[in-house]
C-alpha cells in the first residue's frame, strides 16, 4: 500500500501540529522564566527603594545634627571670647 497524497497531508498536518505543541510549551516555560525574574526585579526595585528613603531621611538627620552643631559651637566660641569673670570673695 502506497501512501496518498492523502496520507502525506495527514502526516504534514500531524508533524507541524507536534511541532507547534512544543514550541508553544518551550514558550509557556520562558514565560514562566521571565514571570520569576520580573518578581524578583519587582523585589529589588521596592528594596532600593526602601533603601534611597531611608538614606534620604539619614540624609535630612544629618543635616540638621550638622546645624545643631555649627550653633554649639558658635555659643562656645563667644564664651571662649568673653572676658573673665573675677570670683567673688
């Protein structure tokens, strides 16, 4: 028995059927691939940003402990500066 135009018609149909569920499956599993790896970004992306707030807050502490500081210290440098004051008695 010869095969048909028929047959082969079947047969092409059938292979590229086969190939295409399986391209599809690989296709199914780089999704899945880049779903973890997009979630995972998302984490880090929130992280860094937790971490960019609280430098900006250190930031901001910093600044003003910097000004307390620059005024401590002009009120020492004006006591330093002030003449002495003779003790009683």
């Amino acid at each position: 028995m010869f095969p048909t135009k028929q047959h082969l018609l079947t047969a092409r149909t059938l292979g590229v059927a086969i190939i295409a569920t399986i391209g599809l499956s690989a296709c199914a599993t780089y999704d899945d691939e880049f779903a973890g790896i997009n979630s995972r970004l998302d984490r880090l992306d929130t992280q860094v940003q937790g971490a960019a707030q609280s430098a900006e807050s250190a930031n901001q502490a910093a600044q003003r402990a910097n000004q307390r500081l620059d005024q401590v210290e002009s009120r020492v440098q004006q006591l330093e500066a002030a003449p002495r004051r003779v003790p009683r008695g």
